[in-house]
C-alpha cells in the first residue's frame, strides 16, 4: 500500500491542497501575503484552527477519488491529512 506511487501522489496532493487554500484565504479574503496572515493568526492564536479548517478542503478530492474507485490516491489525501492533524495538535499544545 505505501510503496505505491499513486499513494504518494495523493499524500502530497493532500499537503499542497490545504496549502493553496491557506495561500488563497491569505490574498484574497485577507488581502495580504501568506506569512503575514499566518503571523497575524498566531498572534490571535487561532493559526491552528485556520489549518485545520484549510484541510477540510481535502475532502473534495477526497471523495472525488472515492467515486472513480480509486483507492489509493484516497488513502495518500487521508494520510496526508492525519499528518496535518497530528502536527496541529503539536502546535497547539507545545507551542
């Protein structure tokens, strides 16, 4: 299962999605750059809960690779989105 290349490509579809929603809340709904939201949203202390709701994009292509019964780019997006969630909550408790 992990040493598949279609798991692979679905993991880092799963990290670079939440990314460029997190990109595109920051220049469109807050008209600045990335690190600057992000610092803005860390001062107020609720980077994390932006993180996790840009992850719930995942679930499109989620599905979407659910549907064509493609199973294996669907475990890399659930992977990947374990990932992000085990790091939220390090950066919520250690930091």
């Amino acid at each position: 299962m992990i040493r598949s290349k279609l798991f692979w490509r679905g993991a880092v579809l799963g990290v670079i999605i939440p990314l460029l929603a997190f990109a595109i809340y920051a220049v469109i709904i807050q008209k600045n750059d990335v690190y600057s939201t992000f610092m803005q949203l860390k001062v107020l202390g609720i980077h994390t809960h932006v993180i996790s709701l840009c992850t719930l994009v995942n679930l499109a292509p989620f599905f979407l690779f659910l549907r064509k019964m493609r199973y294996e780019p669907s475990q890399g997006i659930l992977f990947s989105t374990f990932i992000i969630v085990i790091a939220v909550y390090i950066i919520n408790f250690l930091f």
